[in-house]
C-alpha cells in the first residue's frame, strides 16, 4: 500500500528513524498508527492492544513507537 496522494485530516505526523507515523483523525477503531517506510506502508500498529494489524513490525519500530507513546506525540 502506497502513502495516499492526499490526505484530508491526520494527526500527527512523525517523522523519525527513518519512518513516519501516522494517526488519522476519525478513523475506524481500534486506535491505531500507520508506519510509512520509503512511502510504503509497513505495519499498521494496534496502539490499544499492542501488536500489529497488518504487515510486521521490526524490534526497531516497536522501540520508535514506545519513545514516541512517552512522548506523547502518538
């Protein structure tokens, strides 16, 4: 799946180890982030129960997201 052209209503964006996250406003549940790597999605993570939705997500983005959760910028 290829980052959308357009996007109407996300937040945040992160940018950070290379990737981006990012969370859409309004979207479905379970409350979740998209991880972009080179434009192409890589995992979509299930913030709520801690695993991914779909795709794999490597020790590294794992580690990303828990910095970016104690940041609070997720």
């Amino acid at each position: 799946m290829m980052l959308p052209n357009t996007v109407t209503s996300f937040v945040p964006k992160v940018r950070r180890g290379g990737y981006v996250f990012l969370k859409w406003v309004g979207d479905h549940s379970p409350h979740h982030v998209h991880v972009y790597k080179d434009s192409k999605l890589v995992v979509k993570w299930d913030l709520g129960n801690w695993q991914p939705m779909k795709g794999q997500a490597t020790a590294r983005i794992v580690k990303l997201l828990e910095e970016l959760l104690k940041e609070e910028k997720l």
